[in-house]
C-alpha cells in the first residue's frame, strides 16, 4: 500500500482520509451519507 501512494509505511493509516472540505462542510453536505445525519454526523465527525 505505501508503494502505491509514495508514503513511508509509518506515514500511512489505514480507513483514514484528508477531506479538502471543512468540519463544517463534511456536517452539512450530502455526501457520506453512511456517516449519519444531523447531530449524529456531527458527533461521529468530531470523534475522528
């Protein structure tokens, strides 16, 4: 998986992402759905 992205192995976590959108955004868009909605969202989100 490293060889993949160019990261070293210790770099790399896995099941995490870097979103360009703000906590904010993530909260209020419709995507990820999977992620609850509302205050559920909003708790899991700050969680992780």
């Amino acid at each position: 998986m490293s060889s993949e992205s160019g990261l070293p192995g210790r770099v790399l976590r896995i099941g995490t992402m870097r979103a360009n959108m703000t906590l904010q955004e993530l909260i209020d868009s419709k995507e990820l759905a999977h992620l609850g909605f509302g205050e559920f969202r909003e708790q899991r989100l700050k969680r992780t």
